[in-house]
C-alpha cells in the first residue's frame, strides 16, 4: 500500500533545496558561450536555464523543489568545456555524476531513483542511465555527447522497468515498484566521492 508523502518529509526536501550556496569561482564557460549555445535551444521551442555546481560543492544552483505525477520526463541539454574535468583521485574517474531524473516508489531518491548520468572519462563525456533500485545503485552506459551540441533524453517509468532514451539510442534498468506515484525532480549533482575542481555548467529545458 502506498504511504502519502508526510508533511514532515516535504519540509526536509525544501529546505534540503533552498540551502545557500557559497561564491566561487567564475564558471569556465562565458557568458558569450552561454548567450550562442541558447541558439541551439531555439528550434526545440524551449528557453533552457543553466544550472551550476561550483567548485568544492555538489549541489547545483538552482536546485529547485519540484513535484511531479508524470510517469515520462523528456528534457534538452548541453555540455559545455567547463564539463570536462580531471579528479583528484584517478580511481573516482570513473564515477558517474547526476545530470536529472527523479524519485520514486514514494521514496527517498537514495532509495529508489531514475536519472541520467554523465562522466568525462577517456577523453569522452559518457551518458548513463542510473537508478536506485531499493537502495542498490544500476547503472549502464546509453551512449556519448559532444561538447556543445544538445542532446535530447526520455525517461519514461514501466511496471518493471525504467527505459531511457538518449538521442534516439536506449536502455532499460529493472524497477523497483510499480504503479504511479508523486515524485520530486532531481537535479544536477557532481559526484561520487569528490567535489567539482572547478565551476561546472549545464543547459536543460524540459520538452513536451
């Protein structure tokens, strides 16, 4: 049986999502890069926001509380230079970073979650699929992106599966529970085990 979403439970995701992030550094993308890759968004009908990790956090700002009941989540996004990076321990590389998804089963996303994942590793950023699956992470690679060109993803909930699509290529993880459920969004987040080493940024925009 599901269990409602208790009031105390949604007053510890808000403040969790309106925490203060510090100032750091100037993001390594400019603003002029900012301004042509908006460009790229135009033929998609969608202005996309940037999103930021700044150095030594994890969190990105904004990162907004937000609900959904949709079973699909299909959004836009694009890399740019400031995504490639080199981690302090060679071992963490591999990691995979968290670029948007959200919970489920009515749930902590630690628990049970859907998202995209990305990485810089052998000279390429790489795009997963990630789940918590009852608290086990999954995860398998769906395919690569370049800097600067946007990628379309889907995410779409089934009975036993998440399938996700990305750029036309997909993958499906097995799901923990099944039926519909109020979950909050999850979004950018660099880690793993290490804090970005530099500012780090992100374009999406959700799409219809």
């Amino acid at each position: 049986m599901r269990k409602p979403f208790t009031a105390a439970f949604c007053s510890l995701l808000l403040m969790a999502a309106s925490c203060t992030k510090t100032a750091g550094d100037l993001p390594v993308a400019t603003t002029g890069e900012h301004s042509s890759s908006n460009d790229l968004f135009t033929g998609l009908a969608v202005t996309p926001t940037t999103y930021t990790i700044l150095k030594g956090q994890q969190y990105c700002n904004p990162n907004p509380l937000v609900f959904t009941s949709k079973s699909k989540l299909s959004f836009a996004a694009l890399f740019d230079s400031s995504c490639i990076y080199k981690t302090v321990d060679p071992l963490n590389q591999d990691d995979i970073n968290k670029l948007y998804g959200f919970s489920d089963c009515n749930s902590q996303h630690l628990e049970n979650s859907a998202r995209i994942g990305w990485r810089w590793s052998n000279d390429s950023l790489r795009i997963f699929g990630f789940v918590h699956n009852g608290g086990t992470m999954l995860f398998g690679e769906i395919t690569t992106a370049k800097i600067g060109k946007v990628i379309k993803c889907k995410i779409v909930c089934l009975d036993t599966q998440y399938v996700f699509t990305v750029d036309g290529k997909t993958l499906s993880i097995p799901r923990h529970c099944s039926g519909n459920y109020t979950r909050y969004k999850l979004y950018p987040y660099f880690g793993g085990d290490e804090v970005a080493p530099h500012d780090i940024t992100i374009q999406m925009a959700d799409l219809k």
